[in-house]
C-alpha cells in the first residue's frame, strides 16, 4: 500500500456534507486550506444507486473521499427499523467503498461508531473489542452495516493495497444535529425537550431509562478535527476510536443541559422506556499516541450546542 501524503490542491469527496458529521468535516477542511471540495446533496447523487455512484467517481475523479453519509438514529428509530438502517447504510457504503477502488482514490476514509462493539465489551473499549461478543439488540441493524464497512476498507487495503483508513466517533454533538425527537440522539434530544419545556412553561420534562447508563461525549468540530488528522497522518489497517476518554451518567447529562437552557421545571424520568447499553467508553490511547486530543470540553461544548440551537431553530432539523 503506497502512503499518501495530501495536499490542498486535492480533489475531496465529503459524502454526507449536510449532516451532523459531514458540515464538520467540511468546515475543518476548508479552514485547513483544502478548498477543491465535492459537495453533492442527495438530489444530485443518490448514493444508494450503484448506476450513479459510477456515473459520479468517473466524471469526477476524486483524490480523496470522505464517507460520513450514514441513516442514523437514536434508540427508538433503530429499533422500529433495524431493516432500513441495515439496507441503507450497506448499500451507501457498498457503493462508495467499491468505486473508490475501481477509479484509483488515493485515500479514503470511512466513518463509522462506537455501536459496533460488543455489548459488554471490556471499557474502556479498545479497537481489538470489535467482534468479540454479541451486540447491543435496540441499534443491532446499524451496527452490522458499520461493521461491513470497516471490514470492506481493510479488505480492499489487504486485497488490492487501497489506502482506506476507518475511525470509530463516540457520541457526537454540536452544530446541524438531529433535533426531531422521534430520530434524535440523546444530547440533541435533551436540549430541545428542556428548550420546548422552558418556552412553554412546562412544569416537568420526561426522559427515557433510569438515567444510569454512562455515555462519552464529543464536540462534532473535534471530532472533524481528528478526522482530518487522520487523513494527513494515517496509513494503518486497524481503525482508531476517537473520543475524549471521559464519561457521564445520562442523569448527570440531563442536570447540565437543564442548567444550560435554563429550565427550572421536574425531570421525570420513565423508567419503562429502554436504557440502551449500560457503558460505553472509548479507548484513545491509540488517538493520543498518533498526536491527537480533544479540544472542547462537556460544559463548553454543551453551550456552543444550546447557542447554535437557538440561533439556528428555524432552520434546525425538527
């Protein structure tokens, strides 16, 4: 496998750039210097369809390519459609993976998350945890696909010598989240039941589980951060985790969030409502040995979070 060392004259395929994790990217790219950027919405190229998936890498030759482009979810959407997030994602990556290969990209990264380890796997979780025990069952469908895309972009760099690298984000936030409350996560979510709440007047807020379960957290920009780090920095075949290392009962989270926006109202937590898996950490010491560490932390970025929310709520994905 020939190393490649990126310059900004480089052609970059974002797939994914509306998204949560894509506008990152993006962002970080261009305030890098990285300019040549190919931004297609999902009108001008489906990525599900193998026909123009070709059509696109052979007029267009990228250099590199990003694949942040994922049907994504909280709890309850993958459960009610393990199906579609299975499909969806398999054929997007399938595509993209696949053609990179076929048109000579020099570099490609593929994004995947934490849901592909184990249930119970050993925390921190390091990258070694990956296929050694049974799955969390509420995002099963999704992380199956994830884990076929890590694996396809080592096969192709075992295979045929493609310089496909894979990171594993942890739980994201920041700027473009997901504030539907039928598909967000559990950040985004929060912000918009206690903003709801303050601006109504509601006197209590309910939230799903016990609040027992620990989540790490990770500001969207430093995630991009890293992924542009890895892009410039490294060749290797395993993938690497990216987080902050650090973690916070969900019931600390929901105090935090509700102090940001200001709500002074009762947070009823129902406790029939599913917790997910009870841990999970990242290990980064991968991360950290390659030169990488997070910038932003949970009460900053929380802020950051719950700002650009309110500046953006018309436009917000409700």
């Amino acid at each position: 496998m020939e190393k490649y060392q990126m310059n900004k004259q480089d052609k970059i395929f974002v797939a994914g750039h509306r998204g949560l994790v894509g506008s990152a990217i993006v962002r970080n790219l261009k305030s890098k210097g990285y300019e040549n950027l190919l931004l297609k919405i999902h009108q001008e190229l489906d990525l599900m369809s193998q026909a123009d998936v070709k059509q696109f890498f052979e007029e267009n030759r990228p250099d590199v390519v990003v694949l942040a482009a994922a049907k994504v979810g909280g709890i309850h959407a993958n459960e009610t459609a393990p199906a579609d997030f299975a499909y969806e994602n398999l054929q997007m990556e399938c595509n993209v993976i696949h053609y990179s290969h076929m048109y000579g990209v020099k570099k490609l990264l593929f994004l995947g998350s934490t849901c592909i380890y184990p249930k119970m796997a050993p925390q921190p979780i390091t990258e070694e945890a990956l296929l050694t025990g049974l799955l969390e069952p509420t995002n099963e469908g999704y992380a199956i696909a994830k884990i076929a895309g890590l694996l396809m972009c080592r096969y192709y760099k075992e295979q045929y010598g493609d310089n496909f690298i894979s990171c594993m984000p942890t739980n994201l936030y920041g700027p473009h989240d997901n504030y539907d409350l039928q598909g967000s996560h559990v950040m985004p979510a929060m912000i918009r039941k206690f903003h709801d709440a303050k601006i109504n007047r509601l006197s209590r807020v309910e939230l799903w589980g016990t609040g027992s379960p620990l989540r790490e957290f990770l500001y969207v920009d430093d995630m991009a951060d890293a992924c542009v780090y890895l892009l410039e920095n490294y060749d290797g075949k395993m993938h690497v985790n990216i987080g902050t290392g650090k973690e916070i009962t969900i019931f600390d989270l929901a105090e935090k969030i509700r102090k940001v926006v200001g709500y002074e109202g009762e947070i009823i937590w129902n406790k029939d409502m599913p917790d997910g898996t009870p841990r999970k950490l990242t290990d980064v010491t991968k991360l950290h040995e390659l030169g990488w560490k997070h910038k932003v932390d949970l009460d900053e970025g929380i802020k950051l979070a719950y700002q650009w929310f309110c500046e953006n709520v018309e436009q917000a994905r409700l």
